[in-house]
C-alpha cells in the first residue's frame, strides 16, 4: 500500500529533510506507534521500517517502547525440515557448539517436532 502526503513547499524545504529520509522517518514514527498502542505485531512494525525483529526490539527500547512478548517465532521460520534438519546437523559439529540458551534449545526441539524433523541434540 502507498500513502501520500501533501507538505507545502515552505514547510518541506524548512525541515532540510530528502524525501527518502522523510519517508523513512514517518514509516519508523508510525510503526512504533502502532507497536505502541497494540495494532501491529513486532514482526509487522519490523517489516514496516525493513528491520529484522531483533533491530526492531533495539529500536522499540530506544525509543523507550516497552517490548512485549508478542513475537512468534514460527511465523519468520522459512526452511523447510529438511533445511532445518541440515542447519542443525551443521552446527553441531562446530567445535564446542553450545545451544544460545534452553528457550532458544525447547523452541528449535518443538519446531522439529511440529514439522515432523528427526535430528537428535
């Protein structure tokens, strides 16, 4: 979808903005504050502003946006579970390759197990 803005010319050529950095600041204005009243997910809002979920989280702080957990990993999951069997399979054998954390760990173990994908940690 595309939104336009009508700005007088006085007022655009004052704030000593390009039209690209104007857009990229109202789309960052706007998506935090449809985080901020609950009408977008942070996946959305990161998709808004062209982030990954993990910047958009940064941003939200920076801005002082309380961060909730609303964020659902399966929905950026795009591998498919052979992919995913072979990602893990890989990393594993790094030399002492550790899980980030136990969430990261039970996250990745109900994903295999919800597409059905047979790899042992």
């Amino acid at each position: 979808m595309q939104l336009t803005i009508n700005l007088p010319d006085n007022i655009f050529f004052g704030i000593n903005q390009t039209e690209q950095s104007l857009s990229e600041m109202l789309k960052e204005k706007l998506a935090l504050e449809l985080y901020k009243s609950s009408q977008i997910s942070i996946t959305q809002g990161a998709k808004i502003v062209g982030l990954d979920i993990y910047e958009f989280m940064t941003l939200l702080k920076k801005n002082k946006i309380e961060v909730i957990d609303d964020y659902d990993i399966e929905d950026e999951v795009l591998l498919s579970k052979e992919e995913i069997a072979k990602v893990v399979e890989n990393s594993q054998r790094i030399e002492g390759y550790e899980p980030v954390s136990k969430e990261v760990t039970s996250i990745v173990k109900n994903l295999m197990k919800k597409h059905n994908v047979q790899v042992s940690f």
